[in-house]
C-alpha cells in the first residue's frame, strides 16, 4: 500500500475532513442530560448519512431501550477478514460552563505552544467525535481509492459516557450481524506525538451516588448544631475514612482480587518516558499524590482507585444560610484492575457506607453504572497489525502501555463476541478529556486518518 495514495487524498480534503468533524461538534450530543436528547438522535442521523457518503452500505440507525446504535458495513468478500470499529458519539456535560475559554459547541481552532498547527477546542473534539470520526474518513479514503483490503463494520453507539447499559442487549441480540475478527477502538491516547504508544488495557469502573439524610428538614445550625447529626458533615467523615495515610483504600477487601504486577512487569513500565516535572507543571500543581510505594504512572494505569467525582447539600448560594441540611450527597466512582468486579466493589464500597453511618442518619445508595477492566495481549495478529500500521506513520515502534481510563463495553465485547480489541488512540492526556476546554489537536486527527488504513492493510495481510 503506497502511503502516498494516503497522504495525498488527505491534504486534497483536508478542509472538508476538518469542517465535517466542527460540524458534528457543534451538536450538544450530552447523553447525561435529557434535555440534549433531540441533539443526541440529531447526531446518530449524521453520522448516519457520514457513512453513507463514505461508501458504506446497510447503514441503519438500529434502536434501544436508550440510544441508537449506528450500524453500517462494507463486505468486499465474506471469505476476507472483518474489522468492527467501535466509537460513540455521546459526549460528557460540559459543566463548569464558566471555565471555558470559548462555549463548549461553538469549535474553535487555536494555535498551542506545543501545537503550531493549531488543536480543536470543543466538547466531544477528542472523546470521542474526533476520534471516531477518523475511521469514517480513513474508511473513505479506502473506498474512494479501491485499496479497502478486509470487509469493515461500523457499531457507533450513545450511551458510552453513560455506562452503555442498552448496548450489552443490542450486541447479544446481534451477534450474526457483528460476526467479525477484531475490534478496533479509538478512544486512548498516546505518550506523545514524538513517542507513539498503544494501550494494551483498561481500567474498569464502579460509579455509585450516595446519599446521606438527617433530619426530616433543614434545621436552625444555632437551635440544632451539636444536638443532631449533620449529614455533610457525617458524609465528609466516612468518605475521608476511605484512605489511610498512606493513601491505601481501608474498605475491608477491597484488595483482595487485585491482580498484582511483577517486580519485572514494573520495570517494564518504567521504560515509557515521563516527566514528572513537567507533569506538575502543566496541572499546575506543587507535588503529585496517590498511594504509597507506586509511581505515578503505577497509580494511573496499575492501582485502584476511590475518588469523590461530586458533592453537594445545604445553602450553596450567595451569601449566609445557617442551617443544618437535611441530607447530603456525593458521586463516587472507583477505577479497577484486572480480576475486581464492578458489582463485587460496588456492594463492598456501599456495605461499607452503611456499616460506618452513625445512628441518627440514613444512608441511601444506588449505582449508576459499571465496567470490567480489560486487558489485550500484544503478542496477537491484532496488536502486532497496529504496531506495525503506527510505526509506518510515525517513524518509531510504539511503545505498550497501561491506559487509566475506562470504556465499560469492552469486557463485554470479548465475552459475547468473542473478539480481541485493540486500541489505536490518537488523543494526549494533556487534552482536557472529561474537563473544560477540551481539545484535539490537528496533527493527532489527521495523523489518525493516516494511520487508520495501514491497520486494515497490515491486519487483513497477517491474518490470511
């Protein structure tokens, strides 16, 4: 495959390639919030139309109890190997509005220090609509060229910000049409642009709200206060119970599945560069934190987590209110490693809760959604495919590393489909991913574009 067939198509459609995707991120596709529900289906009808221009074929918006999925394929010959890409076009809520630099829907094109060419700042621009979007224009340049070498489904779905509860029933509802031989996913990141990576796992994730109630109302803090429990203040007391000094979770077992890393295994990943320096230096913070006797890297791809993602109760406004709430609530979610369950952490972080709750409050709890971790191993056809295709447009071998974060379909793509996944990420942890002022940089999106159609070439090569 001439990569020139490749770079020049791009560079000949560069401009529509950019203003179609400042387009799609123009639609408030927020899965979280119903209010955006018009503006979620307007996008699964875009990108439905996307595809077909492509050159896809049985493209369907195929619906769930929630939101669609957006379907689509292209079968050159049912005796070649078929790659599923999985993307979704839900986006996180784009709270605190006051701490962006431009509205979250309007895409602005800004140059960077690091990024002379210039990076998308929006909502959605790297997670995941910049990302998922690569495909469809990598799919593109393979239909509009004739070098597409492998069959391609598409299955974009949104609710993954949600937790992707309807999804799970779609695919097993599904299983002949999303018959296949690998998933590929773009939804990580990579160390740098001048150092390439892949990630070779996940983290999972338990996400639960709690709830603590007090009084039947709120009380006078002067008549009541020391007299009756105040459940900010009970909240804030077991959720600082969590950590030891040492920043190590105290819920009774809540280690004991952790499926623990060899002394050889981490300093394997000490060899991915980092520089904590200039880490503290671009969060603009004096010194790192997490739990004792692991490296930063350690805490963010290897350890599990317990982290208060919200919390509120009582007068929040302008001004002096002195009362005492009637109840207070926080969002807690905890990022897992292989061998813990989301269900298992869920009910021993919740158990915990209620065991420690002091008499005169309530505590009322409820999960909101749940992920296994996963992990892919990089001695397969797969991940060999995809090193080679990053190595081919980067000049350099990638380098396998643990991603943090977590996409809580993927165990469930391997256990119903029976397919291994890989991840080919083009975004950078410094992108603001979840955070105002998210961003994606021009070079990543059109690197990917690039990048894209060797996998399929290299893929469909080894797998024959």
């Amino acid at each position: 495959m001439e990569r020139s067939i490749i770079t020049d198509y791009i560079n000949s459609n560069k401009e529509r390639m950019l203003n179609e995707l400042l387009d799609l991120l123009r639609i408030p596709s927020v899965s979280a919030d119903t209010k955006y529900k018009d503006d979620v289906l307007r996008t699964a009808d875009s990108i439905k139309n996307r595809l077909i221009e492509a050159g896809a074929e049985n493209v369907e918006i195929c619906q769930t109890k929630g939101y669609p999925v957006v379907y689509g394929e292209k079968i050159i010959d049912k005796n070649k190997p078929t790659v599923i890409v999985y993307g979704h076009y839900d986006v996180q809520p784009a709270d605190p509005l006051n701490l962006w630099h431009s509205p979250p829907f309007e895409p602005v094109i800004k140059k960077t220090e690091t990024h002379p060419d210039g990076a998308i700042f929006a909502r959605g621009a790297c997670d995941d609509k910049g990302q998922m979007y690569m495909h469809v224009k990598a799919f593109e340049i393979m239909m509009r060229t004739n070098t597409l070498p492998c069959n391609v489904k598409f299955m974009i779905e949104g609710e993954e910000e949600v937790g992707s509860a309807n999804l799970g029933p779609w695919i097993i509802a599904n299983k002949a049409k999303l018959r296949g031989d690998v998933i590929l996913i773009s939804d990580t990141s990579l160390i740098a642009n001048d150092t390439p990576s892949i990630d070779t796992g996940l983290r999972g994730l338990a996400y639960m709200e709690v709830e603590v109630v007090g009084a039947n109302r709120d009380l006078h803090s002067g008549v009541y206060g020391g007299a009756v429990a105040n459940p900010i203040n009970v909240l804030c007391k077991i959720i600082a119970s969590c950590h030891d000094e040492n920043k190590h979770i105290t819920i009774p077992n809540f280690y004991d599945d952790v499926l623990e890393l060899s002394a050889a295994q981490r300093k394997e990943m000490e060899k991915a560069p980092f520089d904590l320096e200039n880490y503290k230096k671009d969060l603009a913070i004096d010194d790192v934190y997490g739990e004792a006797g692991y490296s930063t890297i350690e805490r963010s791809g290897i350890r599990p987590t317990l982290d208060v993602n919200g919390i509120w109760g009582g007068y929040t406004g302008e001004g002096a209110k002195t009362v005492l709430p009637s109840k207070a609530t926080a969002k807690i979610s905890c990022r897992l490693v292989p061998n813990q369950s989301s269900e298992v952490i869920t009910k021993k972080v919740l158990d915990y809760f209620h065991s420690i709750a002091p008499a005169g409050v309530t505590v009322k709890a409820a999960e909101h959604h749940g992920g296994e971790p996963y992990m892919t191993p990089i001695d397969s056809i797969e991940f060999k495919a995809a090193a080679k295709a990053v190595e081919t447009c980067f000049g350099k071998e990638p380098i396998p590393v643990r991603g943090g974060g977590s996409i809580p379909i993927c165990a469930l793509f391997e256990k119903e489909l029976g397919l291994k996944i890989v991840f080919l990420g083009f975004g950078l942890d410094s992108d603001n991913l979840h955070s105002p002022n998210e961003k994606y940089n021009l070079e990543n999106y059109y690197k990917g574009i690039e990048t894209i159609p060797y996998f399929h070439h290299f893929f469909a090569e080894m797998k024959q």
